[in-house]
C-alpha cells in the first residue's frame, strides 16, 4: 500500500453510493444485515440492508436486538456470523479423480474462478481476525490457494466500533475498537448534532479510488475526525469485558493440570458452537464423495471442531476422549499454542463464543479462574519452602 | 485448497502379515512426487475410500514402498490393491529422521509393532554408508511372531553378525518361538552402543516410546538424540486442517519427528 491517506465524509448517500459503486465493479458485497432475530452477514444489493435502527444486547449466552431511535447502521456487535464463512468456507471442495478409460486414475485440482468480494462494515477484532487466518492459511510453507484467491480479490471495510457489546473485550486483546490496518477503507458512523454521516479513511491505493468515485465532502479536522476519533475511544472504556491483564501463554503453559477444567467441564456440553462463530479457528475435516458409476470421486472439506471426540485418534481410541481434554485444548491453542504455531494470538476478544455458548461459558471468566488458581498454587508453594 | 494427488501405480503388493501389505508404487506418468527423506510421510489417497498420511518403509529413486496395516476403511482399500492398481499421492510432507545426525557415533533403532516400516530406510542408509556411522543396532518388538513385519529380513539380519546388530522380542510366543519373549525396552541391555555418543531413532506405540525414551535417557543420552516419531490424527499434510496437535507442535509440520527434548512434556500430558 502506498500512496497519500485520505479523510473524508460520507453522508447516508455517499453510503449508498459505495455499495453500488463496489457492485459496479463487479464484486460481491457482503455485509452486515437483519435476518432471524440476529444481525447476520449476506450479500447485499444495496445500503438499505444494513441494520439502520438496530442495536443488539449481548450477555453470556444471550443475544438480542434491540431497535434503536437514533437509526445508526453500524450499532451493533458481532454476530453469530464472521467473515470466515466468506474467505475459509464451511465446504469447500478440493479436488476431483476420475477413473480413465485405460485403467488409470487422474486428478483435477478445483480451480472454478473465486468470488470478488468487499466486505462492507468489519470490526477491528475481525480485521485482527482476517490477518490470524491470513498466517495460518497462506504464511506457512504451503498456502490454501483458495483462500489466497479470495482474500486477495477482497476489499474491506472496516466499521470502527462506537458501542461495544456485553461481551466484548477486544481492548484487552490489543485489537480494537480502533481499525488500524489492514483496511482499503475504515468508516467511522457519527450521530451528532452535526448530523448522520460516516467519517471514511483511506488504507489503501484501491480504497482511495474508490472513495474518489463516491459523492463526499473533505473532513473537518474536529468536527469529523477528532469526533470520530472520541466515539472510539468511548467505546474502548464500555467494553463489557476484559481479559485478565496477564502473560496468557505462560498461563496457560503452567495450567495444563490445573483443576478448573473439571470445573468448566461439568458445564461445557462440548457441543463446538464457540469453534464455529470464533472468526480464527480454521480447522477443518475432509470428506471423499463419489457418484453413482462410481468413475467419479470427489474431495471436500468442511469445517471441524476441536470438541468432536473423533477429533484425534490414535489406533486405541480418541486421544481426548475427556470433556476436560477438549476444553482444555480450545482454550490453550487460542491463547498459547497458537503463539508457537503461527506467531500470535488465535483470540482476538470479539466475544463470540461467550455470547453462542448455550451454558454461557466465558472465555475471559475462565482465563481468569485459571489465573487465580495457578497464583494460588505458587502462594502455596513459596510457605511451604519458607517453612522449610 | 491444496495441490491435488498425483496418480501412482501399484508395482508390487506384498502381504507381511495377516492384516498389513507393503505397497511398492511408482509414478503412473512422467513425473512424480519431489524426493522423499526417511522419515517423511505421503498422503496417500484410496480411489472412493478417502485419504490417510503413510510412511515409507523404502525409497529406491521414484518407487516408494509404504507398509500399510488395514485399521480403517481407506487402509483396508489400500490393503486391497493389486499389482497394476492407482493410488493418488501427495507430499513428501513433515520432518525426516535426518540421518546425518548420528554421523560418526552409535546408532539405535528401535521398532514397535507397525513402527518397524518407516524405520527401515534408516537402516538401509547407515548400512549404504558403513563408514559414515559407528555400531548399528535394530531392536524391534511386536505382539506375536505372527506380527512381525519383514519377517525374512529380521530373520537375515538377527541370525547373521550384521550389521545391524539385531535383536526381536514379542509380546505373546507362539510354538515354535525360539527368541525372545518380553518388552522391546528389555532389548536395551542387549545392544551395543556407547550412551554418549549415540543417536537413537523410534517409532512405536506411545507407550512404548516412552518407556524407551525415559530408558534411554537415563543410560546417558541427551534427549535430543533420541529421535520419536509421533503419530495423530491427519487430513491435509500441509499444516491447515489443525488435528494434528500436540501442544504447540503441529506433528505435520513440526513432526512426525522430533526429539525427546520436545516431545517429553507433551506426552507426559494426559489426553494433550
Ligand atoms: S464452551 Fe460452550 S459453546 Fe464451546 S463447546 Fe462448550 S458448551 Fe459448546
Ligand atoms: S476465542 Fe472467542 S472471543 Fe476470542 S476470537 Fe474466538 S470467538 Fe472471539
């Protein structure tokens, strides 16, 4: 990226604008939008689709919209949704084999042409989120080319957050509410008495020209960009949550016998719901499909959970046949093994799982627990040395 | 999305016992898969039936023999395949035994069971290269006589003065058993190595890599010379489909294997 930033002002029609604009030049708009009771992420055919005038209360376990007076579109939190379903879909097929006429057997890779997506309204926990994915699927030595094809061809949005929910803690994780990079353009809504409008900035050579297609005013240093800027700020001090202020891989690598996970055992239902909304967790399953003449077999892949026992076997059984080991291992990859894996965190505190979880377990409750626990153990540790 | 399969013929199909064959397949077309290390692993696709990662007990130039026990539905295609059949293969994928590591010392190769196959190529390089290594020894165990896999080789090679040194045990003896009866760690007193200056390489049930491990580190090997192969879960190879961990280690990447240094506080974990 590189090139002069540009800050500039949105007005309900400038929004409009940009959603048509980007459907002009032939991508797929995905936003956020009311469906079911929930705000989703759909394909979107105009700006009307957002969720003017809904906001949404989020607790542990719990999830609800709200209307709102004010008709903000980008009031509410993450969803049951993430961008993932987009870039690292639930099913994806790999390749096909096809048995030949002479006893032979040949293998096409998948190679159907990707979707031009733009993502309208990404949160900065979803933005960290996207560059978490980016590393596992594409930094390593081996990259998912479709992924890359659909990431690459992506242009993002980013919505900075002004009202955060119950659940989220992404301040604590060093993620947000401010979008600081990875963006091609960062709206920021704003509801004063100057009016409803979106404070955009530029991230990006691709953002700068689309902005320049959209009917927009220059941003007034105060007004716009410094009121922008509190509103984030603001929200960053209401988060419903946070993660104890801890090192959380060493925490972790010390608490693999710790005996919270019994605790969190008895109420977790392993039933995987938080793997499927967290926006990093990528893994996957595959599955061999073949057709009635049998000449014909495909491979696909589909997401999978930690918390199904199959997960890992070896020739005895699974390896974590425990509800313990499978807790245990969700939260020690997202917030330690992920580190040594691919180089960061795997959480970036959109508060997904908390809210999806049926028995409204807490990731940042049970961190915490574990937190106690261990500097419990070492207070101990230390007077029976000192006794000693 | 990864690289698909490329199509491999079945050269030879051997049964080694009553429920495991060795696999001899070479490229069906002009070209194949990037040379295989010992050690390294392929994932090898059963038309129909799915995908699983395999060893190789052989590498001789672009023909790979795996050694393949009929456990699931994909190694029992596998197990099933004729001379003249195709597979799909991808890879080579994770990290070899390296050899070169035990350049100039003692080697120990220790088999358990199915364990034996992806061990043999390392004794057919410090056999390929005498001079290269000091006293190689070969201890395999298994079940029963009835399990031993290359039967005729191990039979070669543990009445011959080798090398290898070779000694077998099984578990259970079936009539007419002359050898050893017991665990694969009693062969230790066995073997003739030099604790300080050896590498050993091992692959086998876990139990049996710890008991063997924790053995031999308390003879005097520093961890990181022994060399275990892990095993879990796999469906991509390339270090994206996640079931593969064990701790921070992704044993498709950072694995199959790796040294006793890294490995020891991982399985000492229960259900890790
Ligand atoms: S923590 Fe909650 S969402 Fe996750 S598996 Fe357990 S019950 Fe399901
Ligand atoms: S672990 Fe929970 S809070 Fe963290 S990124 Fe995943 S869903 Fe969001």
């Amino acid at each position: 990226m590189t090139g002069s930033r540009t800050t500039a002002v949105l007005d309900r029609d400038g929004l409009d604008a940009l959603v048509g604009t980007l459907r002009a030049l032939g991508r797929t708009v995905v936003g956020p939008t009311v469906r079911d009771g929930a705000v989703v992420l759909a394909e979107l055919s105009s700006a009307d689709e957002l969720p003017f005038g809904w906001g949404t209360r989020v607790e542990a376990g719990r999830y609800r919209l709200e209307p709102r007076a004010d008709g903000a579109a980008f009031a509410h939190t993450t969803g049951p949704h993430s961008w993932k379903a987009f870039l690292h879909p639930q099913r994806e097929r790999l390749w096909s084999a096809d048995r030949t006429a002479d006893g032979g057997l040949s293998y096409t890779e998948e190679d159907a042409p990707q979707p031009s997506y733009a993502f309208l309204g990404v949160r900065a926990c979803d933005l960290r989120a996207i560059a978490i994915q980016d590393r596992v699927l594409t930094g390593g030595r081996y990259e998912d080319r479709g992924y890359r094809e659909r990431r690459t061809g992506a242009f993002l949005v980013a919505a900075e957050c002004t009202e955060p929910g119950g659940t989220c803690f992404c301040a604590s994780m060093g993620s947000g509410p401010a979008a600081e990079a990875g963006f091609d353009l960062a709206l920021t809504e704003l509801l004063d008495a100057d009016g409803h409008r979106f404070v955009v900035r530029t991230g990006s050579d691709a953002g700068e020209d689309v902005l320049a297609r959209l009917p927009h005013r220059a941003a007034d240093p105060r007004a716009d960009t410094a009121a922008a800027r509190d509103a984030v700020a603001g929200a960053r001090e209401r988060m419903g949550r946070a993660m104890p202020p801890v090192d959380l891989q060493a925490l972790m690598g010390a608490s693999l016998e710790a005996e919270r996970w019994d605790d969190v055992a008895a109420r977790c239902l392993t039933c995987g719901n938080c793997t499927m909304v967290c926006p990093t967790c990528f893994c996957t399953t595959t599955e061999e499909v073949t057709d009635l003449t049998g000449d014909h077999a495909e491979r696909w892949q589909r997401w999978d959970s930690c918390f199904d026992l199959d997960f890992t076997h070896l020739p005895g059984g699974p390896v974590r046949a425990s509800a313990r080991s499978r807790y245990r291992q969700w939260l020690t990859h997202k917030l330690s093994t992920w580190y040594e894996q691919f180089g960061s965190s795997g959480c970036v505190g959109c508060g997904r799982c908390i809210t999806w979880c049926p028995v409204a377990i807490d990731i940042t409750e049970e961190a915490a627990a574990l937190h106690d626990e261990l500097a419990d153990r070492l207070r101990r540790q230390e007077r029976t040395e000192q006794e000693r | 999305m990864t690289c698909a399969p490329v199509p491999y013929r079945v050269v030879r199909a051997r049964t080694e016992t009553a429920d495991t064959v060795s696999l001899t397949v070479a490229p069906a077309g002009p070209s194949g898969l990037p040379p295989f290390a010992p050690g390294q692993f392929a994932m090898v696709h059963a038309f129909g039936a799915g995908e699983i990662p395999l060893s190789t007990s052989c590498i001789d130039g672009p023909e790979l023999t795996h050694t393949v026990r009929a456990v699931g539905a994909v190694s029992a295609a596998l197990c099933r395949l004729r001379t003249g059949d195709r597979v799909g293969m991808r890879g080579p994928f994770g990290t070899g035994w390296e050899v070169d590591r035990a350049v100039g010392g003692d080697l120990l190769v220790v088999a358990g069971g199915i364990g034996l196959a992806p061990l043999l190529p390392v004794v057919d390089a410090a056999r390929a290269a005498p001079h290269a290594y000091g006293r190689l020894n070969l201890l395999v165990g298994a079940r029963a006589p009835a399990d031993l896999l290359h039967a005729h080789r191990l039979c070669t090679w543990a009445t011959s003065p080798g090398p290898p040194h070779c000694l077998v045990t099984v578990d259970r003896p079936a009539p007419g058993w002359r050898g050893r009866v017991g665990v694969v760690t009693s062969l230790l007193n066995g073997a003739r190595f030099d604790p300080g200056n050896t590498t050993a390489f091992v692959c086998g049930p876990e139990v049996m890599i710890r008991a063997l491990a924790r053995d031999l580190v308390h003879r005097g090997l520093p961890p990181h010379r022994v060399r275990v192969s892990l095993e879990r879960t796999m469906h991509c190879g390339t270090g994206h489909c996640g079931h593969c961990q064990l701790g921070g280690v992704l044993l498709c990447r950072d694995g199959p294997v790796t040294g006793w240094d890294r490995a020891a506080p991982l399985l000492s974990v229960r259900e890790l």
